[in-house]
C-alpha cells in the first residue's frame, strides 16, 4: 500500500514535487521531501506548499486528510488555494488515497 501511495504522490498526482522544499533547480527530493515552501503565485494570490510530513499532518485523522485533498476544504472551514488539483484529486478511488495517507505518515519528519 505504501509503496502504492509512493507512486501516485510523486510521479502520477505531484503531490511531493509541489510539496518539497525549494531549491534554484527544483524540488529538493532528498532532503527536503515534503517540507514544504514552494510558492505559487497567480490570480488568486500567492499560495505556499504546506508540509505534508508527519511533523504537520499528524494533528489530522487519515479521513481529514482524504477530506482536505478532494474537497480542498480544511477541518476548521478554510480552503486551500489553487494550484492544488483538487478536481482531479477528488476523482481518486478510496484505495488511492488511503495508499496516498499512508505513504505520506512513512514521511521523514521536517
């Protein structure tokens, strides 16, 4: 399942791209995986990739998080802002995003 959820949130989905720490040459994979930082600016204002590393996503239960990623809705109402992909996101199968939280709880924490 792990390794499942490794695939879909790097490869296929980018969620771990986006949510790296930032370097002059990309996402820094390896040391920074998850942390965090990258910012996306456009219409909508300027949005920053929140850490997705058990450090952050352990105050969330596994079923806020699957909440969060297809409804792009928090547990305290905000929303997340675009370039999240949340259309695409909320078409994920229930095995897929519970491959999806359980690879990102095997996250180093940053």
């Amino acid at each position: 399942k792990v390794a499942w959820g490794r695939y879909l949130a790097g490869p296929l989905a980018h969620c771990v791209e986006c949510h790296s720490a930032p370097t002059p040459r990309g996402p820094d994979l390896k040391n920074g995986l998850g942390a965090g930082g990258m910012k996306f600016p456009g219409p909508w204002g300027e949005s920053v990739a929140s850490n997705i590393t058990p450090s952050n996503l352990a105050r969330y239960s596994d079923d806020d998080l699957k909440k969060i990623v297809t409804t792009g809705m928090r547990p305290d109402g905000s929303r997340l802002k675009p370039p999240m992909g949340i259309p695409y996101y909320a078409k994920m199968t229930a095995a897929d995003l519970d491959a999806v939280v359980a690879y990102l709880r095997t996250l180093p924490r940053k």
